[in-house]
C-alpha cells in the first residue's frame, strides 16, 4: 500500500475533517498527528526527518492510504516525489481565523504541554516545539504577521510546485463536492465532517485537566 493523497495544509486547516473525510471515501486509513500520539515510535522518525536522515516512508506509512496535518504537511514535497501518483490536497482557510485558532488550541497545548511535571507529557511538548513552532515558525509564534506570512509562503510554493491537474485547493466550508470531484468517487449522502473546533479543543482540553 502506498500514499494516494497527500495532505499538504498546515494543521487547523480543517485537517482532522479532512482526515475523517478521506476515510469515509475509502481512503483508509489517513495519517495525522493524532497518529503520532498513538505510535510514540512515529516521534523519533520525524525527528530523524527533521535532522535530514533518511527515513523509510513506506514504513511510516504502512497501512495508510492517505497523510494530512502536521508533521507530514511540512514533508509534502518529498512526499510527492517519493508517491508521484499521489493527488496533493491543500487544505486552507481565513489566515486570521487559522491564526487565532492555531494560538488558542494546538499551540497553547504545546506551551501548557512544556511546563507539565509529567515527563512524557512534556517531551510531546519538547517534540512538537522542535519540529512545528521552532522549525517551521522560527519560535516566532507571538508575531501573526509573521505566522501568517510563513503560512502564505508555503501555500504559493505548494501551489507553484505541484501540477494544477494533481493539486486541490481545499478549504472544508466547500463540502464534498469538490473534494469527491477531485478524487473522482461518489458524493456521501451525509454532511461533511466538522470536527475538533476551537471550542471543542478548549472543552477536551479542560476535560483532561
């Protein structure tokens, strides 16, 4: 089994709906971050990717049809030349709304995450610092015009890259339609999954505490 999507938006984009929508198109199973948390061992490889050695992508990927949301999305690229039949999705949304969402959930969890007694708690922080804020946002997570400057380079550069035939621009408010028309299978007769909003972030987050 191979890649057959790739996901390449940065994560609050929509990405675990879109995760739970590629599932329920046959693209089963996709990965995402949540995927890390339930395979520790998935830590160290991503660390190994961020420190430019070799990784074995069909073994990380065994079993998935499908990978979205961080840490994948930041190896897009070399995921497309490595699957060159996959179809790329680039989910987005309002950078102002991604921005505050992504400072009000994911990156305030790291923040809480890096000052918990727990040890393994705090090495996830430890993990998502290094490789999301520090890697990708240069540690600047308090500037939104530079966060959102560093989100619009990397749209036009997946979007100058891969070919318009195997690249969707996807934003969720779209629904199936488009998506389903993409990767060329039938529309579910159900709503398009929303899922993992702010509030419902905030309200697990709470309920973990």
């Amino acid at each position: 089994m191979t890649l057959e999507v790739i996901g390449a938006g940065f994560g609050r984009t929509g990405t675990l709906s879109l995760k739970f929508a590629l599932e329920k198109l046959g693209f089963s199973k996709c990965y995402h971050m949540m995927e890390v948390i339930a395979h520790p061992d998935h830590a160290q490889r991503w660390r190994d990717a961020f420190h430019g050695e070799a990784v074995d992508w069909d073994a990380m990927f065994a079993g998935y049809r499908a990978a979205v949301d961080w840490p994948s999305c930041n190896w897009w690229q070399e995921l497309a030349e490595y699957y060159p039949d996959a179809k790329v999705i680039l989910s987005t949304r309002d950078p102002g709304r991604w921005y505050a969402s992504v400072r009000d959930t994911i990156y305030a969890s790291t923040r809480d995450a890096l000052s918990s007694p727990d040890p393994s708690v705090r090495a996830r922080g430890q993990w998502a610092d290094e490789l999301i804020w520090q890697h990708t946002f240069n540690g600047r997570m308090d500037d939104e015009a530079h966060v959102i400057e560093v989100m619009k380079r990397h749209e036009a550069q997946v979007e100058r890259t891969i070919a318009k035939g195997r690249l969707l621009v996807f934003e969720a408010v779209s629904g199936w339609e488009p998506l389903c028309e993409f990767l060329n299978v039938p529309v579910p007769d159900e709503p398009y999954p929303r899922v993992n909003t702010t509030e419902e972030f905030l309200a697990r987050t709470r309920r973990a505490d």
